[in-house]
C-alpha cells in the first residue's frame, strides 16, 4: 500500500483524476459532435437533471470536456444511436456500447426483484404495447386528452406511470427528445442491430464496472467502485474481483490522509500526466468528478453541497452553485442565473476560498471563463451582486466591466 502523505504527493493523485476526467486539457477528446462522442464513451455516462438556473446538466458536463459542443448534438447523438437513456445511479445518457450493462436492472424489475413502482397495471401496459407497435412512437403528451374517455385514449397520470415502467423494464427506449418531452419506441425498433444485448454475467459486469470506473476516474474506492447501486450480488463480484487482482498486483492501494483507501492500476501514480495551466472551469453540480462527494472532500477538502434542496434561509451559498476548478483545486462556488429573454447572466454570488494563488491569475481565468460560460448559456453580458472575500469585489467588478 502506498501512503499519501505529502503535499506534492496528494498533487499528483490529483491530476490524475482531473486528467482521467477530461478536466486537464483543453480538448482531450477533440472538438464538436465527435468529441462529444468519445467523451461520453470516456467518462462512462453524463446524469440528465431538470434544473434550468443555467444550461441543463447534461449539456454543461460536455461543454466542460468538449470546445464547440452545442446542446443540440446531446440528441443528435441520441437520434444517431451513439447514446442510449436509462438509469445509472441516477436518469443519465450512456454509450451505447454499453447497452447490455442496463439488461440487470431492467431484468431485475421486470421479475419483482426490485420495484419501480409499487404496482403495475399489465393491462394498460399491454395496450399501450400493443398502440406503440401498431402506430409507432409515443409521447406522453400523445395520451393526454380534456374530452371524455374513447378509445385510445388513457388517463394520463396512469398511462405515463405505465410509459416508465415499461421503459424502465426494458420494452421501450427513448427514441427522441424535445426538451423534457420524451418519445418512446419499442427497444426492438431503437436499439441498433450491431450492439451486443446479451445479458452479462456478474463477473463481466463487475470486471465492467471496475474497467469503467478506473477509466473515468483514474482510481477509485471500494465504495465508489458501485456508487448508489443498490446490487448485492453486484458489489460481492467487484470486491472479489479487487481482490484477485490486488492478489495479482495488476491493481495497488493508496491511502490518504483522512485514512480513505484507493484502488489504481499499478504504476498508475507514475504515468505522464498533463501539465497544469492557469486555466478555470465551471463545473455543474451533477458533474462526474463532484458527484462522489466524500471522494471530493478526501481528495480536494473540498465541503461541497448542492443547495437547491436546502431551505432558502440556511442556504450558504445560494440555490444552485457552480463548483469552480483552478489549475488542481476547487476554489470556490458561483451561484448565478441566465436570464434568457434578455441574454444575461446574473451571477448572485461568488465565493472563493483562501488559497495560496495569485489574485491576478484568479481573476483572469474567472473571467476567461465567465466569458466561454456566457456564450455557452446564450448570454451576451454579465453582472455580479456579490462576491466573497469582500476587497476582490470591486476588483471583479472591474475585470467584468466589458461584459456587462
């Protein structure tokens, strides 16, 4: 086991996950649809959220990774059949090469293993089937009716609850999007013939869920290795399968200084990694490298909470903060707003925090990016209301000046 005791020591573990990450370079994965494309394939699955302050989440973890990703090529991907959407530890889009990595939850609920809902109604879900087939593709929306009941038509609360299942047990997939309006088809009819749809074993799984997860990370612990997979049988193989390769030593251990454990390849701390530069980046709250948040507190010490689910009077930071990357570190919070109409954004607050950085050098990247987060969110200026520490307020203000 390798200790991680000094500073220098902690850097580097680190880069390695920014780097793993696709936070270190400015296009690791190349540039536009087909950057978007192997970035996905990558990171292993971008979560899908409703918040609507700024960007949604979906497009804003691949305009992190990603110089040109426009929201709209998210869909395109999915109409291209590069994506499918299901559930990872939350609703998400994932490469479709890893279809049949989804095949056990669907199984799992379709059998009464698991629920999704409580209870299911086969027979609307049989007519709905048996609509879909005959007449094609459905939204919920389709199933909404003010008129009296005929036939063909369904109470909607019922019918969608009936769409989910169905698409959560495996019968449909979504075949489009408009917004957060979704268009199911059978599986049968969406799912590309070349993709592999048999049902894994547990150790493949579990080998896949190690593979991807120290991928997309660059190390991992025990814990994180099936975060928010609630699979026993799942976490049973990935442990065994940890330890016949720590056994082998083809993975070792590091352990920080808050006595978390790490799993990484071995050698994987003396890697060439990608220099730093005075870069910042604005990062959602639901982004691949914040998710895990006590793996962000043993590795950045960094507290990070989102606060949109907090009452607004114990609020710290402000109903939706953005967590804001410099160089290595996460330095800081920025709650803001795009306000569409009038295409600006309003940043409410922005908090940084005490490092050994050079405001210069701070404040250039802020607005840097600030300036990449403006176009990006459709806005044409900016204005900030408050800033902490108090004394770079007026300086803020002033670097902002030609944006606002």
């Amino acid at each position: 086991m390798i200790e991680i005791k000094r500073p220098q020591e902690l850097a580097r573990l680190r880069r390695l996950a920014l780097a793993a990450q696709g936070l270190l370079q400015t296009q690791p994965y190349g540039r536009g649809l087909a950057g978007a494309r192997k970035a996905i394939n990558h990171i292993g699955y971008v979560q899908i959220d409703t918040i609507s302050v700024v960007e949604r989440a979906h497009h804003h973890v691949f305009h992190s990774r990603v110089p040109n990703f426009k929201p709209a090529m998210t869909n395109q991907m999915l109409l291209d059949g590069d994506i499918f959407e299901y559930w990872a530890h939350a609703a998400a889009f994932l490469p479709i090469t890893d279809f049949r990595f989804s095949l056990p939850y669907k199984n799992a609920i379709k059998s009464g293993q698991t629920h999704w809902y409580k209870t299911r109604d086969k027979k609307l879900m049989g007519e709905l089937l048996a609509r879909i087939r005959s007449d094609g593709p459905i939204r919920s929306r389709d199933l909404e009716s003010n008129t009296s009941k005929r036939a063909g038509w369904w109470d909607w609360k019922p019918a969608k609850k009936a769409l989910e299942q169905m698409y959560m047990e495996g019968d449909l997939m979504v075949s489009d999007r408009e917004g957060f309006q979704k268009q199911y088809d059978l599986t049968e009819r969406v799912l590309p013939s070349h993709v592999n749809s048999q049902m894994p074993s547990m150790e493949e799984f579990a080998a896949h869920m190690i593979d991807q997860q120290l991928r997309c990370h660059g190390f991992a612990s025990l814990k994180g290795l099936t975060y928010q997979r609630r699979n026993a049988e799942l976490r049973k193989a990935v442990k065994a399968l940890i330890y016949e390769r720590l056994a082998q030593h083809t993975l070792e251990q590091v352990q920080v200084s808050s006595g978390e454990l790490f799993i990484l390849e071995t050698g994987a701390l003396e890697r060439r990694l990608p220099r730093l530069s005075k870069r910042m980046l604005i990062l959602s709250p639901f982004d691949n490298s914040v998710i895990q948040r006590e793996r962000l507190k043993a590795l950045f010490q960094y507290d990070y909470q989102l606060e949109c689910y907090v009452p607004a009077a114990k609020r710290q930071y402000g109903y939706f903060s953005l967590p804001l990357l410099y160089r290595d570190e996460f330095i800081g919070r920025m709650d803001c707003k795009a306000h569409r109409k009038i295409r600006h954004l309003e940043i409410k607050s922005l908090h940084l925090q005490q490092h050994n950085f050079d405001e210069d050098s701070v404040i250039t990247a802020f607005v840097d990016a600030i300036t990449q987060f403006c176009h990006f969110q459709e806005c044409d200026t900016v204005s900030l209301t408050k800033a902490h520490p108090k004394q770079l307020t007026r300086r803020l203000h002033s670097a902002l000046k030609p944006l606002g």
